[in-house]
C-alpha cells in the first residue's frame, strides 16, 4: 500500500504537468522506494514487478541520476542497486532482474564517478560550518564491532538491514556513463542540507558492498556475469576495476581521508600566498 502511493506521486510527476509533484517531491518518492529496494530488495521488486511499475520506475531512476547531488542520495542509489544485483542471481536468467544487471552495474559507475566530489563537497562545508565528521572506524566492515579477539560484543546477531534502519524514524541535460542524456535538476530545487543529513547509511561503505556483490556473482557462476559484462566497453570494464580496486584498499573510509589531505593541503597553500 505504501508503495502503491509513492508509485502514483512517481507516475503523476512523470506524465502530467502537475504543480502539487514538484521535482522535490518526485526526487523524495524515488529515495522512498530506493530505501525500501535496500531494506528488502525482494519484497519491493516483487511488488513493483507484480504491479508492472518496474520498467516505469527504473526508467525515472536512471534518467536522474546526476540529480542525486548528496552524499547520501548517491549512497543510497548505490546500495539500492547493490540489493537489486544481489537477488539477479536467484532468478532465472531470462529475468527482469538478470536483463536489467548490465544498465545496474552502468549506473553503479556513473554514481560512482561522481562520489568523490561529493565527499569532498561535503567535507569542505564541514569545515567550514565546523561539524565534526564521525566517518566510524571501517566501514567495509559492514557494521560489525569485534573486539580485539575478533569477538563479537552483542550476543544476538541482529539483521544487517534491520539493524542499520532500526530506531530511525531551471533544468540541464548531462551525460550518463552509458552516454545517454539525462534531465537535472537546478542546485536551486535540490535539498541544502547535506552537513545536516546524517543516516544510518553513513556506516556503509558503498564501495565495500557493491564490490562483495559484484565477488559473489563472479564466484556463483550465474549467467548474469555474462549480461553484465556483454554490456560494459572496454573503458566501462577498466572503471568497474577501479572501483573494485577501490574497495580492497579500503574503499569510501580511504577515499575520505585522501580528500581531506588534498582539502587541507590546498587550504594551507591558499593561507601560505595570503
């Protein structure tokens, strides 16, 4: 029923001139079916797919990308493809999800090329407003908190999704990396409060999960490892390796730390010439 509704403000922005949906909104329902992609990937697909709102749905996601300009925003697309990959294996390979494994993994790299400016963006207003950043200790750990003897300190092992969502409540046209145009939209329409946006999805580590599900696709065997690299150029094959390469040295947590050596290196320089 939830989903139903968020559909129909999706629906109702994508094909009606419609004051009340304003981009805002349509980018905010997008996000709530994104979060419920990555809390249960399978109920959501399959009810997307039941209703026949997946074509329209992947169609509006993909084709707004770049508007993702948030940290977090681009996490969560992220993580949402990464659920959605990791269930393409459990489905035949004539599968909506299996087919749509290539345009997933080409809007993987696109978000992934433009995460590190959004890192960087965010830490740079951190600095400038001084909010302290608590990045966590390594988020490719995916959450767990063992002790010195790699010992777990909680004796009941919650859910992973469960446990992250648990107690929290003017347009241009860019190119995507699979070289289609898309629609973005305005700085001035887009949400400003990106040092104020904190969520559980902080914690993760979008190389770190995108690369373990690209491992296990590649370990299962599944003919979709066949769809995904039939869709990838040689160029799109080198940036996917990069991101994986990303990811065993540490992925988003040595990323941050070296922007926030470049950030303040060029600060330095800056007050050096003063």
């Amino acid at each position: 029923m939830f989903l139903e509704h968020t559909m129909r403000i999706i629906q109702r922005g994508i094909t009606t001139i419609d004051p009340i949906t304003t981009k805002a909104l349509l980018m905010h329902a997008l996000e709530v079916v994104l979060n419920a992609i990555y809390y249960n990937p399978t109920l959501a697909m399959d009810v997307l797919i039941k209703n026949g709102w997946s074509s329209e749905f992947f169609s509006e996601w993909f084709g707004r990308l770049l508007s993702f300009k948030r940290t977090h925003d681009k996490k969560l697309s992220l993580l949402a493809i990464s659920a959605i990959l990791s269930i393409s294996t459990t489905q035949g390979v004539d599968n909506i999800l299996a087919q749509s494994s290539g345009q997933l993994v080409l809007g993987a790299l696109t978000l992934f090329e433009s995460l590190p400016e959004a890192i960087r963006t965010r830490f740079e207003l951190e600095k400038r407003y001084n909010f302290d950043s608590d990045d966590g200790s390594d988020l490719c750990s995916n959450g767990s908190d063992e002790d010195e003897n790699g010992e777990n300190d909680d004796e009941d092992v919650i859910d992973h999704h469960e446990e992250i969502y648990r107690g929290h409540g003017g347009t241009s046209r860019s190119k995507t990396h699979d070289g289609t145009e898309e629609l973005t939209i305005p700085p001035s329409s887009l949400w400003s409060d990106e040092i104020l946006w904190e969520t559980p999805l902080d914690r993760l580590d979008a190389y770190c999960e995108f690369a373990a599900v690209m491992k296990n696709i590649e370990t299962s065997g599944h003919p979709v490892l066949t769809v995904i690299t039939n869709s990838l150029s040689t160029e799109q094959r080198e940036s996917l390796q990069k991101i994986l390469k990303q990811a065993s040295e540490g992925g988003e947590q040595v990323l941050k730390g070296h922007i926030q050596e470049a950030v303040q290196a060029s600060r330095s320089w800056v007050e050096e010439i003063r």
